[in-house]
C-alpha cells in the first residue's frame, strides 16, 4: 500500500491522505476547489471551485502515476443539485470521450463550506 501526497493539490483538510495506492487502483479522497498554496476555496461560485477540484484531483491522479483517462468511476458531491446541468457541462469537458462510472448527489454539507467535492477510484 502507497500513500499519495502533492504539493500540486490542496492537502487533506483531516487525518487522511489525498489518495491511496493498492493492487494497482488508486484510491483518491474527495477533493473540493481548495487553492493548493492559500488553502482557501477559490471564489467564483460552483463551477470554479469545481474546476479547482478537478485541477487537484488531475494532479493526485498524476502523483500515483495514473491520468484522469485511466479513472473507472467517481462520486460528485454538490451543495445545490440545480447545479447538476452546469457541472456535467464541466465533467464532459475535463473527461472528453472517456466516460466512467459516476454517482452524483445533494449533499446537506461538504468541508470548508465548498459547493461540490468529487472522488475517484483509477487505474494505475
């Protein structure tokens, strides 16, 4: 087992770590629109913080020596679900014609306040 740490993505904001490899798939924790060096949300609302959170998950998948090509399925988290629309927009955009496996659902709450989190299980 491997535990996976960038400078590149914002750190856990608790006592785990940004992913984990085992038996060749990574595991990576639920990543929100943290700003790696100020650990703050980035402003702009939804679809930027989502974008940070992709940009840090991107760069966990990076650091454990696989791609966001290589992800088999995630789980998207938002705060408002009539955000859905405008971030499958987003999703679509970041993953192109690679599709994996995705949950997706209203959370009451994330951490830090964030609007949308998301999570992914990869192939190495």
């Amino acid at each position: 087992m491997q535990f996976v740490a960038t400078e590149a993505a914002a750190k856990a904001v608790g006592p785990y770590s940004q992913a984990v490899v085992h038996n060749g798939v990574v595991y990576v924790s639920g990543c929100i629109g943290l700003c790696p060096k100020e650990m703050k949300l980035v402003s702009g609302g939804s679809m930027a913080e989502a974008a940070q959170a992709l940009n840090n998950m991107e760069a966990i998948l990076k650091e454990a020596g696989s791609s966001m090509a290589k992800v088999i399925k995630t789980t998207v988290y938002l705060a408002k679900m009539a955000d859905f629309a405008e971030i499958n927009g987003l999703y679509q955009e970041r993953f192109g014609d690679h599709k994996p496996a995705r949950a997706c659902l209203a959370a009451a709450e994330l951490p830090k306040g964030a609007l949308f989190e998301i999570d992914c299980i990869a192939a190495l």
